[in-house]
C-alpha cells in the first residue's frame, strides 16, 4: 500500500516496480483505498473472467428460461447451405 501523498512527492517510479503479476498495490487516500494498480495481464485476466462469466450468466439465463427450441444447421443456414474447407479454425471462447 501506498499514499497519494508518498506517490507525489517521488514514490511512483518504486511503487510501479513493485506491481507484479497477482501482487496488486493499493493506493490510500487519507487512510483509505482509493486506487489499485495492477499488471496488464492482470488486468486482461480479470476482463476476460468478467467476460466468461458474464457469458456463463447468459447461458445459464437462456437454458433455465428459454422455450427449448433447438435449430438444425438447415435451420440457421438454410437447405443450400455447402460448407467450405478453406483450413480455417475459429477460435472458440
């Protein structure tokens, strides 16, 4: 943890060294937390469990109070619908 009052007067520079993956520092302001810094990866690790859960939220949402209905590929695609090889494999989230 560190002050805004210490972050001002040249406490930046050590205070960023000390960010590392998973050990956040916590900045007070009169005593109280009122910033966090974090790595990016943690940042980009905690957004990408905001947005999986956020995603589980609505799968869940849609299995407990969906109507059931289930498409085909005919379905969504219609009867003329011919898949194409090309190599490419989308990535999944």
């Amino acid at each position: 943890m560190i002050s805004v009052t210490d972050l001002n007067r040249g406490g930046a520079s050590k205070t960023l060294s000390r960010v590392g993956n998973n050990h956040p520092v916590i900045v007070l302001d009169g005593n109280r937390p009122s910033a966090v810094i974090i790595t990016p990866d943690d940042y980009w690790r905690l957004t990408q469990a905001e947005e999986d859960f956020a995603l589980y939220q609505e799968a869940m949402d849609r299995l407990h109070n969906g109507d059931g209905t289930q498409l085909t590929d005919i379905d969504v695609f219609g009867e003329h619908y011919h898949s194409v090889n090309d190599g490419f494999e989308p990535e999944f989230e």
